[in-house]
C-alpha cells in the first residue's frame, strides 16, 4: 500500500504562545514555514505511540523531539552531533544520546518505532544506517524517514550552490535522495515501503533559501555559525532583526499558501514510512 499524506497533524497543536516563551528553539521555529511544513507532515505519519519504545536519529536542535514526545510512549532522541544532543537536551530534559556515525548502540530488537530525521545525507554509508535502523527494529516496527528531495527539476539545489550554499556547507555528503532512490536503499535493507509524503514545495522552499541567505549574509557576515541562530544568545544578539521577521511572517506565510495550487510539485522534503516484516 503507498499513501501520500499531505493533510495536517490536528491532534499535536504546534509551537503555543507559552511553549515559545519558554523555549528559545521553540521560538525560532515557529517562524520557519520549512520546520512547520516538515514537522505536520512528520507527525502525521508516526501517529499515536502511546505504550510503544521510539529512537529518533537527528534531533537537531530538539524541536522535533519535543513534539514526537507529545505523541505519547518513550522516546530516545540521539545524535552524532555535541552541540545538537546538547541543545535538545535543555529542551527536552534526558534520554538524549550521542551516537558514532552510523553505530545506533542499542540491542537488536528493542523499538518499536524508528524516526530518522534528515541524517542519511550526512553518512557516507547510508546503507549501513539502514542496516543498523532494521537491526534495532523489532519484528513489525515501523520506520520513518525524511531526507530531502533531489532531482533534475530541483532548480533551488542548484540556486543554493550558487549563493554558496553546497551540500557540504550543510554537513551532507549527498544533495538528498529521489523517491526510487530512497525505496531501493530501503528495502535492499530488508523493510517493506509502505507510505510515502512531500513537504516544503518551491514556494516554501524559496522563502526558506532566502531567509537562510540574508541571514549568512548580512546578519552572520558569512562566519562560521550557519544559517540560523544555533543558540539562544545569537537569537538575541539579533533580537531586532527576528522582530522584524516575525513582522512580515504572516505575509511570507500567505506566500507560502500559494505552494496549494502546485499539484505537480513533490516538495524538496521526502519522507518515506517503511516496516520490517516479520521472518517467515
């Protein structure tokens, strides 16, 4: 069975007046049409997880931890990355793992749901995550995976480069993934492809480009700290300039309802849902 699910997560509200004020991540998020587009989309396809063992691969800065949690069950959120397990760790509080490349580091067979969050890019042996997210995957576990989407008809890859924006720059070892590409390095692991979902089409994505390159530009003067605030000092050393942001958001986010009538576009964020089958 393929499904394409575009409809919005109802039951997980998103990014509250009050969770905003506590949590800086939270705050700068909810002012990303990108971050939003991927994360209804995410949760959508994990659904309830009350009573089940969750990991998440790639919790980045924590903000999609935090709403899978609210999913219900228990959640591991691990990462390759200090920095990144560090900041979801103030947010989410324990249960946050570093892991070493593609080594998860757990016992065969002991989730029952595996997220994997835009982290196959990063690894050279993509296939080998693969492996290891089916080695810890219980017999009918479900795993869920986003990477972004990449292709000929993709022309905003191609703009990012030009604005210096590589697939280095970002860590990736690869631009992303086409969806044959993604279903074959899936199920040559031994899961079964059952869903398949796209978010963030041209027009988010372009909005997203260009917040990322005025940020990089004139507010970081091209240094080394990315293309957001990764910390909750540098969000307030740009304090004037997120207010201003947050001004006009409304009108990019208006924009970005215009991505509604573009049928034919699959969305630069792929995500595919897959389960591993029991061994006859």
């Amino acid at each position: 069975m393929n499904i394409e699910t575009t409809h919005k997560s109802k039951s997980i509200p998103l990014f509250t007046k009050e969770e905003r004020r506590e949590h800086w991540q939270l705050e700068m998020s909810s002012k990303s049409l990108k971050k939003w587009s991927k994360l209804e989309a995410l949760l959508a396809f994990v659904g309830n997880a009350n009573g089940l063992k969750c990991l998440e691969i790639g919790c980045d800065r924590g903000v999609t931890s935090f709403y899978l949690r609210k999913l219900g069950g228990s959640w591991i959120s691990a990462d390759s990355e200090g920095v990144n397990t560090h900041a979801t760790r103030a947010l989410v509080g324990n249960r946050v793992v570093q892991i070493d490349g593609t080594k998860l580091g757990f016992a065969s067979k002991c989730m029952d749901r595996v997220v994997a969050i835009d982290c196959l890019e990063h690894v050279v042996d993509d296939a080998g995550l693969m492996r290891e997210i089916l080695r810890v995957l219980k017999d009918d576990g479900t795993a869920v995976i986003s990477v972004p989407q990449t292709g000929p008809f993709f022309m905003l890859h191609r703009l990012a480069s030009l604005c210096g924006l590589k697939p280095s720059f970002y860590g990736h070892v690869r631009e992303g993934y086409s969806p044959k590409h993604l279903r074959e390095l899936i199920e040559s692991s031994g899961m079964r492809v059952i869903g398949h979902s796209y978010c963030s089409r041209f027009i988010t994505e372009a909005i997203e480009l260009s917040v990322n390159v005025a940020y990089l530009f004139l507010l970081n003067k091209k240094g080394t700290a990315g293309i957001a605030p990764a910390s909750e000092s540098a969000l307030k050393k740009h304090g004037f300039s997120f207010r201003l942001f947050s001004a006009i958001y409304p009108f990019l986010w208006l924009m970005s309802r215009l991505d509604g009538p573009l049928f034919w576009s699959k969305g630069y964020i792929l995500i595919l849902k897959a389960v591993k089958e029991s061994a006859k």
